[in-house]
C-alpha cells in the first residue's frame, strides 16, 4: 500500500509525541497491540511521524503506559500492512502513501463488502436481516452528528457481514484496518453525504435480493468513500512526492 521512503537518520533526541486518544469503550476492547498500532497510524496521520523518519518505540511505549512488546506486535501487523518497514538492526520507518492504494484500499472494501451482502441474501432465511437494514436507514435522518452517522453505519455494514455467516469474510474485514484513525466520519465529513445517499439504495436492492446490483452499489459506494479519504490525505500533504518516488524507484 506505500512506498518505501529514503531513511532519515534519527535526531539525536526523539519528538515529544502527543497524548494517545481518550480510551473509550472502542480501544477498552482492543488488545495493546491494535492499540499501539492505531497511535503510530494517528502519528503518522497527524504528520508526526513522516516518511522514512524511524519509528521511536521506546516513546511510543512510554506515551501509552506499556512496555515495548505491544510495540512491536503493532510494528509487525503494520508492516504487513504496508505501513513501515522493519531494517535488522536498524529499527522500524515509516512508509510513504500513494493516491493509488488508498483507491484499491476502498475498491477492496467494496468488493469485499459486496460479497458479504450477495452471500447475506443467499443464506438469510428470513426477513429479519432486510427489515434490520431497512430501520438502520429510517433512522439517518435523525443523525445529525458525525458520531451517531458513525453508529449507523457501522451498524449497516455489521449487519450485512453478520448476514454472511462467513468466518473467513469476518476476518478479511478485520484484517483491512482503517487507513483514518480516529473517528472516520468526523475527519472525513464529506464521506457521510455519500454513504447517507448510498445506505438506502443498497437497503432497497437487498431488499429486492439483487446481490448484483447490491454488489455494484457498494464498490460504487467505497470508490467514492476512498476518493474523500485522497483529497483528505492531499489537504494533510501525506502522499509522498512525485520527485521522492521516482527517486526511489531508480534505487
């Protein structure tokens, strides 16, 4: 999903880091580990942590009251990701992003999200998981702040993967970590006009059983949601450079 930047030597002394989000009953139920994880992403986000600098553990730990290990289990899980990559001996640094996998980022989203829905229409067996979608939508209009569009959304597209009964679309899901931490919806306002027009046109074609329309509706959906998060990302100046990047890909 990145770009791996030209390392920086560390400064002689670390960067005070910012506080770790308040923890609510979100992060209550994460492991230290997703939560490590979730700050580095939120250091990076937030331009504390640019591309090719070295990951500071020993900060990063102090900063959220934990010793080193959830550090680096957060530091493996993120370089799988894409997010860092891990030098023997040298410590993690922090990837560049590019418009290109934020874009395939949401395109996945959808298409994953699409097959939940198309296989939630083939195995419900009765009318609980359409009427469930149809209430989530009655009740948007009632959400006027980014945290209750938040509930509702999240309760959409919980609903349709539960539908699925797939422990393996489950675990795909959760493996796509979110590329803005924080709340989603509050840093990417123009995100909730789009899924308060899209919600309700994928409810009527579940409710319709047209898993292809429902398909194609919610990448449609997801490659608008991912276009918001670019010029978001652009706004934040953390795409790398097109100058950096052909440098590196000469290396």
């Amino acid at each position: 999903m990145a770009t791996r930047a030209r390392a920086k030597k560390s400064p002689a002394t670390e960067p005070v880091l910012p506080a770790p989000l308040a923890k609510g009953p979100g992060l209550v139920r994460m492991s230290s580990g997703d939560q490590a994880a979730l700050y580095i992403r939120r250091l990076m986000f937030d331009g504390d942590l640019r591309p090719g600098t070295r990951v500071p553990q020993d900060e990063i730990a102090q900063a959220l009251g934990v010793s080193r290990i959830p550090v680096r289990e957060a530091l493996i899980a993120l370089e799988r990701e894409g997010w860092v990559t891990i030098e023997l001996h040298r410590g993690a640094f922090i990837n560049a992003l590019d418009e290109r996998s934020v874009r395939d980022h949401y395109e996945l989203y959808g298409l994953v999200y699409g097959f939940a829905a198309k296989r939630a229409l083939r195995r419900s067996s009765d009318d609980a998981l359409v009427e469930r979608l149809a209430q989530i939508v009655d009740d948007l209009p009632t959400a006027t702040q980014p945290e209750d569009f938040t509930r509702l959304a999240f309760a959409f597209h919980r609903t349709v993967v539960n539908g699925a009964r797939s422990h393996h679309i489950n675990v795909v899901i959760r493996a796509m970590s979110g590329l803005v931490p924080g709340d989603f919806f509050s840093l990417v306002p123009d995100a909730i006009a789009i899924e308060r027009r899209g919600l309700p046109v994928l409810a009527r074609a579940m409710a319709a059983g047209d898993g292809d329309r429902v398909a194609a509706e919610y990448l449609r959906m997801m490659r608008r949601v991912g276009e918001k998060v670019v010029e978001l990302f652009e706004r934040r100046g953390l795409f790398e450079e097109p100058e950096a990047a052909a440098s590196d890909a000469t290396r």
